[in-house]
C-alpha cells in the first residue's frame, strides 16, 4: 500500500478497507455524547465502522437526537451501569462480535478495567500494553509516531521494547514499510549517569540482532537530531534516522506529555492516538476530544484491524 502521510489520507484509506474488506465494527463504551455519535455517524456514511452503542439507553437517544442521527443505524444495548458499560462493551470485541473497542463517555479506569479483565478482555499474553499519538505537524510530510505519552509512565528496557514494536506495527499499517525510529533522550550520546540514554542504546542493538524487527532503530537522539537533518550533519550525526524520524520514542510519560502538547499547542497540526498491544485495536479519546480526533482515531484503528488480519 501507498504510504499515508495525511490524517486526510487516512481517511481515505479507511474507506478503501471498508469498500474492499466491508466496515469494521466499532463497540463503544458509554456512548452518550453527542460528538461522539457525530463521528461515529461520519464513519457509518464513509462506509469504514458500523457502531455497537453501549450505555444508558435514553441518554443515547438524546445524545442522537442532538446530533441529528439516526439510531435505527444503530444497534444499542442498554447498561445503566458504568462498570457493565466497559464489560459489556469490551467483550463484544473478546468474542469476534466486533473489531474495535472505543471510550465513549465512561471513566479512563471503568474503561481500563474491562479491557484488562482476564475472562473477557483484550490482554495479548505477557505483551507490553502501549499507548501512540499520531501527528501531522505543518512543514513536515509524514506522520510522526510518539509512544508512550500517555499509559505506561516510567518503562524499563522491556516494556520500552514493546512499545517500540507496538508502535512500529501502527506505523507499518499506515503504510511505512520499514519505519525509521528515533529513541529520544536528552542529548545525542551514551551517557552512564542518564539511564535513558543506555536504554536507547541497548534498543538499537536489539534490532541490529533481529529482536526488534521491522524497522530501524536507532538512538539515543536529542529531539533535533531526529527530525531535522540539518541538525544532525552539524553535530556530525551519521544515521539513516537522523533527520527523518516516522516513529519516537520518548524516555517517559512526562517527556511525552510535555512533547504532545507542545506539539498540539505550538504548531498547526492534526493529531489523534490509539492503544497499541492489545489483542484487538482500542480506542482510548479523551472526552474533550473533537469529533474529528474521534473520527481520526476510528479510521486508524480501522487501518490497524486490516494490518493485523493480513500478518
């Protein structure tokens, strides 16, 4: 496939999927807003998600009502139970009745403790549970990845190798066939007293010797280093990452943080996020969210669904 190097492209891939493999089915978990039901609306006409409703039945109805939809498109279960909503909703997903489990209005930790539950929820064995934004960012022309900045907060070198590959697994189902990784410290050498940066070396050797595949990684990179190549030739940087990042990994949940947000706050950019790891795609928007980064994260899973079933 054609690398997708706008969220606008995005879109148009999903559906692409849901032309060819027919629309994946989202189960949303306390689907009572109105935006919410706006971007899963837009999904259904596109023709890339169909939409199981869980929560309080007259709450969806209004929610529906606001936003001008139509429920008979719909199917809803009724739950007045927040913890249930979760359950409920996340083991449609667990039993093959839909591909994707999306947080609609319910608690991040009601929403959480279902997809972790051990009888009906999305664990993928021993595997590392992730957490990537996806960004457009203006004067740039791809997508960057960056993990994790919001779920795991301070990994050791394990769970940084899941994440890695995680990540490079969404970058793969957008089309980049061998991603470039930048693993992201405070400064561009291997530095004892800074844990991170042994972290990013041990990284790339981990790739070099095949136990992290599929991409290229390297590391450790001042934030400079990986996304601008003029940077990187003036401190004397030799690396087919250097200067062209798809795919950074930041040391910690605050560095992340604090990169996400300036990047959504300091730039023109368009930016959405999905929870990695899982034994299906999972949805995790914030309530704040527009219905467009709702729409946006829908269509990304929905890519990552159709990557995961061609593996």
């Amino acid at each position: 496939m054609e690398q997708i190097r706008t969220l606008s492209a995005l879109l148009e891939y999903a559906k692409k999927v849901g032309k060819e493999q027919g629309p994946k089915k989202v189960s949303v978990a306390m689907a009572e807003d109105a935006g919410l039901i706006s971007a899963l609306e837009e999904a259904r006409t596109a023709g890339f998600a169909n939409s199981i409703l869980v929560g309080n039945a007259s709450k969806i109805k209004a929610a529906a009502e606001q936003a001008g939809v139509d429920l008979a498109n719909y199917k809803v279960i009724d739950e007045s139970n927040e913890g249930q909503m979760g359950m409920k909703s996340v083991a449609l997903v667990s039993s093959g009745e839909a591909d994707i489990y999306m947080k609609g209005q319910i608690h991040t930790n009601n929403f959480l403790r279902a997809m972790l539950n051990k009888e009906v929820g999305l664990r993928s064995g021993k595997n590392t549970i992730s957490h990537c934004y996806f960004h457009t960012v203006e004067g740039f022309d791809h997508v960057f990845f960056i993990a994790d900045a919001a779920f795991n907060m301070y990994p050791d070198l394990a769970a940084k190798a899941d994440i890695l590959q995680n990540t490079v697994n969404l970058a793969r189902a957008f089309g980049v066939e061998e991603p470039k990784v930048a693993v992201l410290a405070a400064v561009e050498v291997v530095n004892p007293d800074m844990a991170c940066t042994l972290d990013a070396a041990a990284l790339t050797q981990m790739n070099r010797r095949g136990q992290i595949k599929n991409c290229i990684v390297d590391g450790p990179f001042a934030l400079d280093n990986a996304v601008s190549e003029e940077s990187a030739k003036t401190k004397g940087i030799v690396s087919p990452v250097a200067g062209h990042a798809d795919v950074m990994i930041v040391p910690n949940i605050d560095a992340g943080n604090m990169m996400v947000k300036a990047l959504v706050y300091f730039s023109k950019n368009e930016t959405a996020g999905l929870i990695l790891g899982a034994t299906a795609p999972v949805v995790l928007t914030s309530r704040a969210d527009s219905p467009r980064a709702k729409l946006l994260s829908v269509a990304a899973a929905v890519a990552l669904s159709a990557f995961q079933k061609k593996k």
